[in-house]
C-alpha cells in the first residue's frame, strides 16, 4: 500500500509560562518544539499502519527549521523526495503560548498556498505511483482542483481533510461533479461551516452531505463520529478512556484508519477493522502525542534492524539445512537429530517472523514484541518436532547409517511441524493483543 499526502507541515513551537507571571515581562516557562501539521500527522499516522508514504509540502530552503522538519520525516520513514524548496518564502512554524491549549495566542506561517506544486513531471509521477491521495485544505482551493485533476486523469481516489474551519470552504470550491471525492474529513464546526448537517444520533436518518464524494467523515470529540457511506449514515463510537489527555489529533488518527482500510479494501464496520480504527484514537487520547509516531507505544512498524534479523533467521536456515542433509549428519544419528531439531526451531522462528512483518494486519503487534516472537517461535518449533519425532525416535537410534531418504523424511517432516508452530504462535500472539485492546 503506497499513499501520497499533500499539506502543511509545520515546527510547532509551544511556549507554558510557569504560575503566577500575569504582570512580568519576561516569563519563565517551557518550551515545546514538536513536527505536527494535519498533513505531518497522517503521513506519520499511515507509516505507523503498514503504509508507505510519500509527502509534499513546501519548506524554505537552508533553514534550520527546515533542516529538523526533514530529519523528523526521514527518521519515521516518511518519503521526502518530493518536498519542494524554495528561498523567497515563509518559515513552516506554528507558535503558540499560554496557560492551557484552549486559549492560547496562535500563530502559524506557512506558504504551502501560494507555491506552485504540480508542475514537476516526477510529481505526477508520485501520483500514478500511489494507491490513494490525500490533501489538506492548507491548499488553496486551487491546488485541490489541480491535484483533483490529476488523480481523475490517472484514476487515483483522491481524499482531503478539512484543516481548519476557516479554511473549510476550500473543499467546497473545488468540488465538481465531474470526479468524485473518495473522503472528506471533517469535524462538527467545520461540518456547520459549510452546512452539512448530522444524522439523528437514533435512527441516523439524515440528508446526504452536499459534497460529492462517496465517504464523508465528520467527528464529534467525545461524541464520537459519523460516516456517510453508501448512501447510508454509520456511527462510529469512541473508545472509553479512564482519563483523556489530549484530544487533538484523534481525528486525524481516525480518518487514517479509514483511509488504510479502504486501501486494503476492507469494510471498516466489521468488528476487527472497527476495533483497530478505535485502538488508534485511543492511543492518542491517552497520550501527549497528535499522531502515532510520538506515542510511547507505538505501533509495529517495518524497520531496519527487522530486515536484518530476517535476513540472519534466513542464513542460519539455510546453514541447518545443508548440515541437516550433509554426508558428515549421516556419519552419526544424533547429529542428524540435533540438526533436525534445530531447524526446526529455525523455521518455526523464520515462519513467526514472516507472519508478523508482511500479514497486513501485523500492525496489532507491538515493536517491541518482534524478537520476543521469534525466540517463542524457535521454542515451540524445536519442542513440536521433538514430540512429533518421538515415534520414531527408537528406530533412529538403532539404524547406526540411516538411508538418506529416512533421513530426509524426517527432516523434511520436522521442518513442516516447526513452521506450523511458528505461524500459530504467531497469529496466536495477535489474537491475544486483540482481545487485549481497549473497548
């Protein structure tokens, strides 16, 4: 699955002065500095699913801030060969200082809006290579026509999310009748902002949205969220949490889970892919993070050092391998034993591994869980061809030359035993964080 996110991304540079300064000067206080921008917060969102990302956006070139803004993209995985800079524009900074997030000054510089961004032949290219496309209304209402187009001339879905209620207009001028929206996002102000009614919360009879796209996406805080789809209003309901620490970017978190399971092509309703989409907003309420790749525990994604460990479980396979089938195994029994259970360990874990990194759903099981996997999988390999060789384990013993074709049913059926243990340790382990996740 490749996405494409188009927007703003922005330093966000967050100021608390300590209690007690109403009438200094100069307060003493924190200072936050954070990536953040609903096009930062998908793209990293995505990533953190299983999804490659590309993003464009606009930056000012040989800044600093610049500098950290692209370092953080690269250091979550998120494609930056597309990002355009430029001398002659405005920093990417958003600023704000205050007691409490409900009233703070706020303060953002960005020029994504005026940057001409579709031109380059390699950017379209970006485009036709992606499964889904997705902007924010930091475009101008311009751009999102332009790059509507585009995706209607490759047959790409194009998706936006509302960033602001003052910038919810924009989606609305470039609508045509001509191309359909795939999603639009929204919350319940920016929803009024350009009059799309809800449902009635009961019977979720309501008119349809006048937007033409096939999915409409409006959140509601702690209320929860509603989705016109198929001609119908669904409800989509918030996860409980004993105490909520932070409600900004849960929706971006939401519509980020609706747009891999579409991708995946998958009914977001049914009970699995629903309780995953309610896993991801729960995880950011309950964090000081607005997206997935600041949150403690995040979630599985494909790293470097797994590659790694992959390629170390593939070599050692095939070490055991040649060993468990080599003239010198049959110059002693135990050694085509030993052997024999080794790899099987061996392929138990290579299986688990396996299971874990490319089952689209591998995503439910935490980073830091991979290599405990792997040595489970050795075990229960190992232990599953010992007990499945037992019937024969007399025979072995006695025939001092076995003939190579014993030989090679028996390491043969001590390989199939260790991957069978090693995928349903696997899928068992993900049962189990499933039944683990929050209601």
């Amino acid at each position: 699955m490749r996405a494409l996110v188009v927007g703003a991304v922005l330093l966000d540079v967050v100021g608390k002065p300590g209690d007690n300064q109403k009438n200094s000067s100069d307060k003493i206080g924190n200072v936050g500095l954070s990536v953040g921008g609903v096009a930062f917060n998908i793209a990293a969102n995505l990533k953190h699913m299983g999804v490659k990302v590309n993003l464009i956006t606009s930056l000012r070139k040989s800044s600093p801030i610049s500098k950290i803004i692209k370092n953080y993209l690269m250091d979550n995985g998120i494609g930056t060969g597309f990002i355009i800079e430029k001398e002659d524009i405005q920093e990417s900074v958003y600023m704000a200082i205050g007691p409490s997030a409900d009233d703070y000054p706020r303060l953002t510089s960005s020029s994504i809006q005026w940057v001409v961004l579709f031109d380059d032949s390699k950017i379209k290219r970006a485009v036709r290579d992606s499964d889904m496309v997705i902007a924010d209304t930091n475009l101008s209402h311009r751009q999102i026509s332009t790059l509507k187009q585009i995706c209607c001339d490759l047959g790409k879905p194009f998706c936006v999310v509302v960033a602001s209620d003052a910038k919810a207009t924009r989606v609305m001028e470039a609508d045509s009748p001509a191309f359909k929206y795939k999603i639009v996002s929204m919350n319940i102000d920016e929803a009024r902002k350009i009059k799309i009614s809800l449902p009635d919360p009961v019977s979720l009879k309501g008119d349809r949205p006048a937007i033409n796209s096939e999915i409409v996406v409006v959140t509601c805080g702690e209320s929860g969220a509603y989705v016109f789809m198929d001609a119908q209003w669904r409800y989509i309901s918030p996860p409980e949490v004993d105490k909520v620490v932070n409600r900004s970017g849960a929706g971006d978190v939401l519509f980020s889970g609706i747009c891999k399971g579409i991708m995946r092509g998958v009914d977001i309703f049914r009970d699995a892919e629903s309780e995953k989409i309610r896993h991801y907003v729960h995880r950011i309420l309950i964090s000081e993070y607005q997206n997935l790749a600041g949150d403690g525990i995040v979630l599985h994604y494909k790293r470097r050092s797994e590659w790694i460990l992959g390629f170390i479980l593939s070599i050692v396979v095939v070490l055991i391998s040649v060993l468990g089938l080599s003239p010198f195994a049959r110059s002693a029994t135990w050694i085509h034993w030993a052997a024999s259970l080794v790899a099987a360990g061996s392929y138990g874990s290579l299986a688990a591994w396996l299971k874990i990194y490319f089952d689209p759903d591998g995503e439910m099981v935490l980073k830091r869980s991979t290599a405990m996997n792997v040595i489970a999988g050795f075990v229960v390999g190992f232990f599953a061809a010992l007990l499945g060789s037992i019937p024969n384990l007399a025979e072995l013993a006695a025939d001092e030359t076995p003939s190579r074709m014993v030989m090679l049913v028996h390491f043969l059926g001590c390989t199939v035993l260790g991957t069978i243990a090693g995928l349903q340790l696997a899928r068992t382990a993900e049962d189990l964080m499933r039944k683990n996740l929050p209601a």
